[in-house]
C-alpha cells in the first residue's frame, strides 16, 4: 500500500481575499502551515494529564436495538415545524441545515412539505394507473412494480417557496439557518425510471405532458413536460436505503431531479399522458411567480444555482476570535456546482472555496475555506456557478425582476453580518 501525498504548492496562511479569508488549501493539506494555522484556533488543546475512567465504563452499555436513534444529546437536532393554525396537516417543516453536516439528509430531517397532511396509505392497496395518450393503459399494484429495473441518484429536493422573503423584507428574518432556508433536502434515491414505464404504455404520437396526481387528500396534481419525464424522472421507492418515509410519499412518488419541489408528486397514485398542461389548481393559484408590472411566470421548473454559508450562521455567536471554517451548500437544479465563491468584506472581495467531492449533478455540494475573524465587524457572502455558468443574483438583481413580494424561487446571495460581539445575524447586502 503506497501512501500518496499529492505536492501542492504550500499555499498555507496566504490571505486569498480581504477581512481573513485564506486560501481553500490551508485546511487539505497536511503540512507545517496547517499546524502553524492550528495554532489560531480558538479551542487549543488543554495541557495533557490522565484520563479518568468515566461511569460508562465501569459496567456494560445497554442492547442491540432494532432500530436505532441518534444519541439523546442530540435531541435538538429537530425539524422545525411550522403550519397553518387550525388547518389539519398543511404547512411545512424545515431541514435543520445547520445542524447537520456533509451532504446527505438523514431521513428524520429531510423537509416535509404537504397540502393536506400524509396519508396512511396500505401499500397491499395502493394501485398506479397510467392512462391518456397511451397505446396500453397499465394500472400497476405495488408487487408488479417492485419488479421492474431501477436507479440510484444522490440529489436535492427544494420547495420553490424556499427562502421565500427571508431577505426581500427591508427588515431581514433573524432566525436559524434551517428556519429560513431548510425547505431543501438532499437524498440517495432509489426508484424506476419512468421512461421504462411508460414506454411500456406506449406514447401516442400526440401525448406530450404528463399529469401526476397523489393520493392524499389534496390530490395534489401537476403537469411535467414529457422530455422530463422520458429524460431522469423516476417513481421513488427507497430514500438513502429504506423505503420512503410516510411524509416523504410512501409508497412511492414521482421524483424529478432538479424541478421545483412541488411537482415531485408524493404519494403518486395516477399518470395521464396529455397533449398539454392540465392547468391544474396546483400550478395556477399556486407555483405562479409574480414579476414586475402585475404578471405573472407560469410552469417554471427547474431550481437554479443556489448556495448558503450553513456555518457561521444567523442566531449563532462566535465564541473568539481566530481561525473558522466556513463552510455550506451549494446546489444547482441545472446540474454541477463548478465553483463557490466566498466574501468577508460584503461583496468586496472574493476568494474561492474547496469543494468536497464528489461533485455531484443536482445535488447538495459542500464548500469550505479557512477563515480568521480578526474580531472586527465582517459581512460573509457565498455565491455559486453552475455548468451551465450561471451564478446567483444579489439581491438588487433579483428584485429588480422580481420585487420585494415574490414568494418563490428566491436563490439570491445571502449575507450573514458578524458584529464585534461575534453575534450573526441575517443582512442585506
Ligand atoms: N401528493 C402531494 N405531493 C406533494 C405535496 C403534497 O402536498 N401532496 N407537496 C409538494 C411540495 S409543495 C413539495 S415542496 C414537496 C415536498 O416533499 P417532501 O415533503 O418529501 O420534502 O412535495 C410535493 N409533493
Ligand atoms: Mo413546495
């Protein structure tokens, strides 16, 4: 075995950007600047002495379990759950993002959002009818449908209300990460192509949209473009390993990597091929965007590049100054995340983070850099590309389109304020 250590040019304590930020490699490499950097961080080690033997281990611990839960010192790593007052089952609840760290989302955490709560659905009776514009019309009972082939995709599901006004409102939402930006989660799924289905079915030359429909009280339904459908869409079954979770669509719903999060119809119930948009309630009263000068965007589907700075976040406190590292999610419906770009000046200067790979298509990448608080007042900004070479609006561009009302498709650069105190709060910039 042959222990590889790449050489890279010592980049060590370079100031890459104004106000602290240092190159990205201070933190992968594992060189004498890397220690000497060390050396800045707040938490230095005690001097060393005996360790003590602790109670819990002075007698065994206690039994395998058949399902395990996360330790009870983590008991406040909670989704955050908001809803409608007096309104059964509708609302949403919100990804912890700051509390939880890598990529993936435990599936305890990941975001829920329903229209009319989650149905208990017996998966012995749970039936898919695909009907419309087909040569054959299928209706599927779960056994006949846990035959077919299927894939496995790490990607991001985001509600298009994510964000919404967190930083549109003159004065800013001071709250935790999660609370203002958690309505997006990142998952290993596991399900069968649609296109595998549905050519089963036979498209007639006319059908070229899809209405989805699920089976909860809402029957939330949505029209998806065919090209979607026959490109990535698939029926999830499995989410990082085990069937979906009840609120995530159990048991089985239509994922569409990199649309809007609604259109990923949850307990999927019903495909019908159309020659147009149904113009359901769901993409008319709801999922419209209003723009400047009373109109409106209709059918907008994909989530375009996006990231967030998770660490420091608002309502945290930075204990002393020092060196931190800042790190958070980047994420792009369009496909890979190509590069992070992190500011500690406003917006003045930028310096590029590393990102942790893989770096995968449509889905959570995380970024960090090393950075030294000096203990001055400091404005941190993160801003993402994609492939395809967008990168995000400020939020001058954005309400320049948009207005300061919109609710949806909010992925501006967001601005932590760090004051003398160490306290972050949620700023303008
Ligand atoms: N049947 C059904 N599907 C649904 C919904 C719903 O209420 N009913 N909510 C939609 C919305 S608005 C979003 S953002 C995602 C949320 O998926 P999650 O709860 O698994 O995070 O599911 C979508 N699919
Ligand atoms: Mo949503």
């Amino acid at each position: 075995m042959s222990q590889q250590h790449t050489k890279q040019p010592d980049k060590g304590l370079e100031a890459v950007a104004a106000n602290g930020l240092l190159h990205r490699r201070l933190f992968l490499t594992g060189s004498g600047t890397l220690a000497a950097g060390l050396g800045l961080l707040s938490a230095t080690p005690m001097a060393a002495a005996p360790l003590e033997i602790p109670e819990w281990m002075k007698a065994p611990g206690s039994h395998m379990r058949p399902y395990g839960q996360p330790s009870a010192y983590e008991n406040d790593v909670q989704r955050m759950v908001g809803g409608t007052p007096g309104v059964t089952g509708s609302g949403v609840s919100f990804t912890p993002l700051e509390k939880i760290h890598g990529t993936i989302t435990p599936n305890g955490l990941h975001f829920e959002r329903h229209h009319s709560g989650v149905p208990d659905i017996d998966p012995a009776q749970h039936k898919l009818l695909i009907h419309g514009l087909v040569e054959r019309p299928l209706t599927f009972t779960m056994d006949a449908l846990m035959r077919y082939p299927t894939v496995t995709r790490i990607q991001f599901l985001e509600c298009s209300g994510n964000s919404g006004r967190s930083n549109l409102t003159a004065q800013p939402q001071q709250a935790p990460l999660g609370a203002l930006h958690g309505l997006v989660s990142c998952s290993e799924w596991t399900g069968i192509p649609l296109s595998v289905v549905l050519d089963e079915a036979g498209i007639k030359p006319e059908g070229k949209w899809v209405l989805a429909e699920g089976a909860d009280a809402a029957a939330m339904s949505r029209s998806v473009p065919l090209e979607k459908i026959m490109d990535d869409a698939i029926i999830a079954l499995y989410q990082n390993g085990e069937r979906l979770r009840p609120e995530n669509g159990y048991p089985m719903r239509l994922f569409l990597p990199g649309y809007e999060g609604n259109m990923s119809v949850k307990w999927l119930r019903r495909l019908k091929v159309n020659a147009a948009p149904t113009m359901t309630r769901d993409e008319t009263s709801h999922y419209t965007d209003v723009v400047l000068g009373g109109k409106a965007k209709i059918l907008t589907f994909p989530m375009v590049v996006k990231s967030v700075i998770t660490n420091p976040s608002p309502t945290m406190t930075l204990g002393q100054t020092g060196l931190y590292e800042v790190t958070g999610l980047a994420w792009s419906g369009a496909g890979k995340i190509t590069r992070v770009e992190v500011s500690a000046d406003g917006g003045a200067t930028w310096a590029e983070a590393a990102l942790t790979e893989p770096v995968l298509s449509k889905s959570f990448t995380r970024f960090r850099i090393p950075w030294q608080w000096s203990g001055g007042p400091a404005t941190l900004l993160s801003r993402a590309v994609d492939e395809t070479g967008a990168m995000q609006p400020t939020r001058a561009q954005f309400v320049g389109e948009y207005g300061e009302r919109s609710n949806y498709h909010n992925n501006t650069i967001q601005a932590w304020g760090i004051a003398a105190t160490g306290e972050v709060s949620n700023v303008l910039a």
